[in-house]
C-alpha cells in the first residue's frame, strides 16, 4: 500500500460509470482515510464498491461529489412498481413511467390466466423495457418480493363498480409493503374525487369515497410515505358523452344537462393523470400530500363543454334538462352498479363537489408543480371525436 493515498474504485448502481475516488491524509483530505470507513459510507449512500485497490492515482480528484455529480445523483430516478398496468388507467401509468426513465416493473399476476390481450400488453411493456415481476394478491410473499424491487410502488387497481371494483384489495398491498419495509411512496388507486371530501355522499355512491378512505387510514397507520392523486374527472368517461352518465360518444344533435348545467367539473386527459402521476413520485414537495390535478383551462361547466363541441361541429345541439330530483329518483330499480356511478355523476354535475373548495395548504395543485407539462385541454380533447 501507498503510503500517503488510496485509490477506491466504486461504481454506482444505476450506471455503468466507474468513478475514482482518492483521499489523502497529508492533504488532509480524510474522507477516506480509513478504507472502512470509506467502504461504510459508500454503503450507506447505497453504493456498490466495485473493488478496492491501494496505489498511486494518476490523477487526484476531488472526494466530495462535483456539482454536476450531485445534480445528477439528486435526479436519480426512483424504481417502480405499477400494479394494475394492464388497466384503463395503469397501461398508461406504465408508459409514462418508462417515458420518464424510470425503471419500469409490473405486476403480471398469475390470475389473468389466458387473457391474451393483457398477456401481450405485458409483453409489449417488456419490449418497451419494463420488468414483469410475477405475484398474486392471494400470495403476500410474491408481493412482498415484487415491492422489495423497488422503492415506489403505484395501485391502479379497479375502482369503478361497471367494470370492477377491487380497492379494497389493496389493504393485502398495504400489509406486503409493511413487511418489505422499503417502499419511499405509494401512491393507492384514487384517481378521481378526493374520497376525504366526501364525508355526506349518498348512498350508493359512497361505497368508492368509503372504501378509498379505509385504504387511506389503513396507509396513515402503518406510516408508509403516500401521495395521493385527485385526478377529477377521467376525459374518456366525461367529455366523451358531453358529462351525460351512460354515454361516452358526443352527439351531433342533442343533449340532456344536467341541472342548469352551470356546475363547474374539471377534466383531465388519461396520458396527462399518468404523466402529472408519475412527476409526483420522486418531488418531495408531494409527499404525504393530495396533488389536485386542475388544469386552469379545463375547469368547465357542462354547458360550456357544449359549447365547445357545438363550435367544433358548426352546429347547436338540441337541449333539455333533467331536473336535480327527477334525476335521484331515475336511479330506483337500476342496478346497483349503475346507481354508483349515477351517484357520483349527481355529486360533480348537481353539487360541482370537484371546484367547490380551495386547495387548502396540506395539498398541492399539479399544474403548478409542473408548468412544463403541456396538459390536453378540452377543445383539443373534442377534437378527437370529430
Ligand atoms: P380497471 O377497471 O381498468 O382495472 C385496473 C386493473 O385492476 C386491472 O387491469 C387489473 O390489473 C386489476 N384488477 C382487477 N380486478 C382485480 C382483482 N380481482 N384482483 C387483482 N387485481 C385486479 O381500473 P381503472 O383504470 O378504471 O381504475 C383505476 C382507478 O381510477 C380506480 O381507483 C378508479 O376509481 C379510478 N377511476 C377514476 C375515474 C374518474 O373519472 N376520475 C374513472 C375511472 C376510474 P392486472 O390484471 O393488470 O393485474
């Protein structure tokens, strides 16, 4: 061994890039004095060291990180799993992970059998390069090994009663991340109404808001960090059908309002409730905190979503309206189903129950956390259906 300087070759885990690292006591640079304690420290930073070897440097740098090392150290992108990515809302969720540059794993789990249109969804997802790690909610290990993987872990799971609603389900995820131990955020399937608001929703509809705060508290109790996603109303579902409940094609000749029609709804497009997802997991300015996502230019009634449709096709629809009570009482003898979403459709079209409220200071607004992202406002969105 050199008497006045080791040189330490350690490698970072996320690139391939070897850095030489050299202290030197006479310098009294004495960061690495001690290979220990060297070896400990890079540990702690969650560093792999390559090998270590004792020799004169041909060149002595700097041990403390330079500040573009920094940057990019403080840039390192966090590992995630999606689970539900074959979903309405988790397929994108995957897309814009990997458009992000995040490492990419998806649960595959064994229940969807032969469904050859998630099997090669999940295949494509590879292609792109995300990692499908096999598990089951019937199995706490392999979820248990799956979160291990990573340090965020995002559920999309089900949450809509006519397709399917599993969000209680999650209270197994939350159990498997209390055991893996890792897990820096975890962001459960929310995504629409802040369920926290919704305290006198009616029945049935409450059952989503209901079940969607146990998954909160049963998070908050077990003190695992979480963000939670406010996503308001999915574009597809609402401007799809001009914000009528069954209807998710814009008529060229008439529609129903709901009410006056005056109530203001916000609409967010699908890509961009992914992509304002995604930038959340790693800002630390989202942690243990709703992040609203309200772009300003889509805080619209349903009359003025006609308008724009109506000025995008050249023509003015037919209107009438269904009065708040007639409406309540159309939902007798539907199915259940269908009584849960009427509910929540009476709650954002009759009560405006999403831009009611001011975003108080334990919450954030995602268009301004990310001005840079360039959100899909409802004109462009209608143009879809032309
Ligand atoms: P989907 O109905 O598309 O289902 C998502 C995934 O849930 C499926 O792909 C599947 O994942 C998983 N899943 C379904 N059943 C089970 C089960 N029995 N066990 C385990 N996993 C299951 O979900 P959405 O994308 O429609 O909903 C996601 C979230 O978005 C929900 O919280 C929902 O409430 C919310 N939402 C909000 C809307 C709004 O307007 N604000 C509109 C629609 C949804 P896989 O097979 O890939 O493992």
């Amino acid at each position: 061994m050199e008497n006045y300087t080791a040189l330490i070759l350690w490698k970072r885990v996320t690139s391939n890039r070897y850095l030489a690292v050299v202290a030197n006591p006479h310098k009294k640079s004495l960061f690495l004095y001690k290979t220990k304690t060297a070896y400990h420290c890079f540990q702690h930073q969650q560093k792999t060291i390559k090998s270590i070897c004792y020799k004169k440097p041909r060149k002595e740098i700097s041990i403390e990180p330079q500040p573009r090392e920094r940057r990019k150290r403080k840039m390192e992108k966090s590992k995630v799993l999606i689970i539900g990515g074959t979903g309405y809302l988790g397929k994108r969720l995957v897309k814009a992970s990997l458009a992000e540059g995040h490492e990419t794993y998806i649960l595959h789990r064994a229940e969807i059998g032969v469904d050859i249109e998630k099997v090669q969804m999940l295949l494509s997802f590879k292609e792109q390069g995300a990692h499908l790690v096999s598990g089951s909610f019937t199995d706490h290990q392999s979820l248990v090994k799956a979160i291990k993987l990573v340090d965020v872990v995002i559920c999309a799971i089900s949450g809509v009663h006519i397709r399917s609603h599993q969000i209680l389900l999650q209270l197994k995820l939350i159990d498997a991340i209390k055991d893996a131990g890792n897990v820096k955020r975890f962001l459960p399937s929310e995504f629409g109404t802040d369920p926290a608001r919704m305290e006198d929703a009616l029945e049935p509809g409450r059952v989503t808001f209901d079940d969607k705060m146990i998954v909160r508290k049963a998070i908050e109790d077990a003190q695992i960090p979480f963000t939670y996603i406010s996503a308001n109303c999915f574009a597809g579902y609402f401007l799809g059908g001009l914000c009528q409940p069954g209807k998710i094609l814009p008529s060229r000749d008439s529609v129903v309002l709901l009410g006056d029609g005056n109530k203001k709804a916000i609409y967010v497009e699908e890509d961009d409730i992914a992509l304002y997802t995604i930038k959340t997991i790693d800002d630390p300015r989202a942690l243990n905190k709703t992040v609203y996502l309200r772009p300003p230019k889509n805080v619209l009634s349903q009359r003025e979503v006609v308008e724009i449709w109506e000025k995008l096709i050249g023509k003015e629809l037919q209107k009438s309206s269904i009065p708040k009570e007639e409406f309540l009482a159309s939902l007798k003898g539907q199915e259940y189903a269908h009584q849960v979403g009427l509910i929540h459709y009476y709650h954002v079209c009759y009560e405006g129950c999403l831009a009611n409220f001011e975003i108080g200071n334990d919450a954030v607004e995602a268009s301004e956390l990310y001005p840079e992202i360039k959100y899909t406002t409802v004109e462009e969105y209608m143009k879809r259906y032309l």
